[in-house]
C-alpha cells in the first residue's frame, strides 16, 4: 500500500477550506495553516465561537456552502485527517531537490496558547493566501478615521464593532456595495458611496454577468439596501481631499469626466464625517509564491498573479495556488479553484484529475473568470488620480515619505523604477514594506497613473521580458539576485 500523501494548505478561506475539503475526500492527509484564529477567511469573517454554537452568519453570503465546507473541516480534525494550525503564519516556503515542500512556521502573534511546530515537510503545497486591499494616496488620508474598505467590514463581521458612526465608502468596484449594506445593517449611517468609474463599460460585458445569476440576485440585494436606507450612490466620483485637524471631520468630493479629469465646479464638501473607507480593488498575496518561482502574468487589474493549469498546478512540481492569487474573481471561483487543487493535490506524482469528476468547478471556474474580466475592466483605478495630491500628500505612510519627495527624486535623481525610488526616498521600506505604497509610489515614479505603467517601472527594474508588479517589499528580498 502506497504511503499517504500529506497536502499542506495555506490559508483557511474559500480556496483554502475548499482545497483542504477535496484533499482530505481523496486520500490525503492534510495539514491546514491560517493566519487567524479560526476558519473563515475574510469573506467568512465572523464572530468568535463559542463552544456549543454555530457560527453567526449575520452579513454573510453563501453561509451555507461555508457551513459544509466547515463541517468537512471540523470532521477531518476530530478523525486525525487534518491538522489545523490557527495564529500560524509560514515565513520562509522551501523546495527541496526531492521537490517536496519544506515550511518554515511561527505564530503570528505571542499571545498564543500552544506554539506552532517551527517547520514541516508536505508533499504537496496549496497556497490559498486571498488578497488585500489596493490603496491610492488621497489629500489626508492619514488621518485617523481613514482605512481601506476592508477593514471597515472585517471590524462588524470579526466584533461587530462599527469604524465609525457616519461613514463614506469610496474607490471602485461592486466590494463597496456589501460593505456599505454592513455598515448599515450594523446601524451606521452611509453618507454616500462615491465611484470612480462611470460603469458604462457594462453596456459591453452583458453576457458574462448574465453567465453567473447569482451575481445578479446579490447585486440586486446591495440595490435595495441602498434604497431602503437612502445611500447616495455616486458614479464618475472621487474624493479629491480628507479633511480634519487631528481627525476626519469632512470629506471633498467632485465628478470625473471620461478621461478621468476632475471637473473644474463639480466640487462638494460632505461635513460631519468620522470615517472614510477606501477600496481599489485588490492586490493578491504573492509572497510565498514568488518566492518559490512560480511563473506569474499580469492580469486585468494590473495584480501580478499565479499561472496555473486547469487543475490549478503552477509551474513548479507539487505547487498548486487556489483563489485570489491566481486572479480576484470572488469566493464562488475560489471555492472551486480550492476544489481542484484539492482533488489534484491528492493524487500521487504525474496523475491528474478526471475531467468528468471535476467538470461543475470547471465550469463555474471559466464563467467566474470571465465575469471578472469584465468587472475589471469596467472598473479601473481612476484615470489621473495623483492630479489631486499636494506636494506633502504622504504617500508612503510607514516612513512618511510625500508625493513631493518622491517627485522630486525621479525628476532630480532619475529614480525612474521601484528599486530606485525605494532606494533614494525610502518609500516602501518599512512595516508594511511597501504592500500600501508600492501601486502609488511606482506610479509617480514613472509619471503615470495606470497600472501598465507601474508593472512596466517593476519590469524595467528585473529586465524582464514580462510585467511584473510586485510589492516594493518583494524587491528587498531580491536585490542581491542575479539580474536576468
């Protein structure tokens, strides 16, 4: 009898739960790692359990897909099938010459009852580590009050603690809507959403939102809810400034015509506001993965993503990637990415899935894909935002380094690309090591604003044939590599 084959996840969120699921249903002995301290990911984000009760599903979507997912989970703990490993976060992923996968672990935090083990070997490698939110610097959006849409909905689903008690949501893409139903389902007030884009590129995408009904049902949800709770919904809009002494206090908004441009007279100024949540789209968490060479391509958003084949494999033997980092398409996708790489991870060396077995995630797969191409494209970040900063506008918050300074480096020092910015400004060298800044400071550098400008500034650096935007952060740990 053949020796069973151990399967390491990363990250317990719908790829991550999915992956673990399929494995476990197929032979394998899985070990499951998460930063957080139970199941979930952030889509599932919820209160903590209580030993006796269910789950809160208050806010959530798909609750019931989560709860089977969950009871798979829970059944593979109590049988030895699965090792769950919570507050655990993997700091260095190795292959060794056998191509088995060789973690490096610790806890993420040192209020932790029983320590991870400091590392294991898997023979096969899931990566489902999601995505965050891509941020762009606005006029005060240091002050306190300011934070990305995301953490405005994990605060209600995680504590069921509202950010703030009058709130303005603004950036681009449909995550705006079920954060501002959170909000005010949660009992705050909504002061408005402010788009950027003028969502006219639907009117060219209708076939693939008509692909995925259930995208449909949920937007028509968000609708009321902005109805029923009189949320100003406002398209071709941006925030142009924060305003407040110590704190937000109030917010300018103006129109953007086609091209972007803010139009000179279109100005407002929404007054008593005690928090802004931002949200870009998402950048997807590459870390591990690039670190182990998997081949990557830019996709529709301008996030640098994961390649893989039908049955979710990279380009390195035993390394599959699940979910967001293969491309932001939501967490149906994810749950069927996570699926697959499942059912391939099981299996021994050189097998490969049953196209018939696997046939309903593949096609939820390709029509999920394609729907997030078409969101993608209808909503871009905004055409000419860094028109709106100040020269003092922080961009990099972790070492305050401004627009101005920045501007001032590729125009004096011709730090023209991400390493050279980095290294004349600091911008992306500290807490965050460039995971906030690294969209922006990329984009000033090379005088633009789109993301094929900035993925090219990151291209130019590697002198790579391909575009690659990686975090600022990423190029520290490289800047000792052999150049191409």
């Amino acid at each position: 009898m053949s020796q069973q084959i151990h399967v390491a996840v990363i990250g317990a969120g719908p790829a991550g739960l999915a992956a673990a699921a399929n494995a476990m249903a197929h032979g394998a002995r899985v070990s499951c790692i998460d930063a957080n301290d139970q199941p979930g990911g952030q889509y599932w984000r919820h209160r903590m359990e209580q030993p006796g009760e269910h789950p809160d599903s208050t806010g959530h979507h798909d609750w019931k897909t989560y709860l089977s997912l969950r009871a798979a989970f829970d059944q593979g703990i109590a049988s030895g099938t699965l090792a769950y490993l919570p507050n655990t976060q993997v700091w260095m992923a190795q292959q060794q010459s056998d191509e088995r996968i060789t973690l490096q672990l610790t806890s993420t935090t040192a209020a932790v009852a029983q320590a991870p083990p400091s590392s294991f070997t898997a023979d096969r490698l899931v990566v489902a580590t999601g995505a965050y939110d891509r941020q762009i610097p606005i006029p005060g959006w240091d002050l306190p009050g300011v934070m990305t849409a995301g953490a405005v909905q994990a605060l209600i689903k995680g504590q069921g603690v509202l950010a703030g008690q009058r709130i303005v949501l603004a950036g681009t893409g449909p995550f705006l809507l079920p954060v501002a139903s959170n909000v005010s389902h949660a009992g705050g007030k909504v002061l408005g959403i402010c788009e950027s884009a003028d969502l006219s590129g639907w009117l060219k995408h209708l076939k693939e939102p008509l692909a995925v009904p259930a995208k449909g049902v949920e937007g028509a949800g968000y609708a009321w809810d902005l109805l029923r709770h009189r949320i100003p919904y406002k398209r071709s809009t941006v925030i142009t400034a924060i305003h407040g002494p110590d704190k937000v206090e109030a917010v300018s908004i103006a129109r953007t015509d086609k091209s972007g441009a803010v139009i000179a007279g279109s100005e407002e100024r929404i007054e008593n506001v005690d928090c802004v949540g931002l949200g870009f789209g998402f950048t997807t968490q590459l870390e591990l993965l690039t670190a182990l060479g998997v081949d990557t391509h830019v996709d529709a958003d301008g996030s640098l993503v994961a390649d893989v084949d039908q049955f979710q494999a990279t380009s390195r033997a035993n390394i599959l990637a699940a979910g967001e980092v293969t491309g932001i398409g939501g967490a149906a996708l994810a749950v069927a990415e996570g699926t697959v790489a499942g059912y391939r991870a099981a299996l021994g060396s050189g097998q490969t899935p049953q196209q018939s077995e696997v046939a309903k995630e593949l096609k939820t797969i390709s029509r999920h894909r394609a729907f997030a191409r078409a969101m993608h494209q209808t909503h871009p970040v905004p055409d000419y935002w860094s028109g709106n900063l100040e020269e003092d506008t922080v961009v990099c918050r972790c070492e305050e380094v401004t627009a101005g300074q920045i501007i001032q480096a590729r125009d004096e020092l011709k730090a023209v690309d991400a390493r050279s910015i980095k290294s004349t400004t600091r911008a992306g060298m500290g807490w965050c090591q460039g995971r906030v800044c690294g969209y922006a400071a990329s984009c000033l550098a090379t005088c633009g604003d789109k993301h094929e400008v900035f993925a090219q500034s990151i291209a130019n650096t590697y002198k790579r044939p391909v575009s690659i935007p990686v975090p600022l952060g990423d190029i520290a740990d490289l800047e000792d590599s052999p150049k191409e």
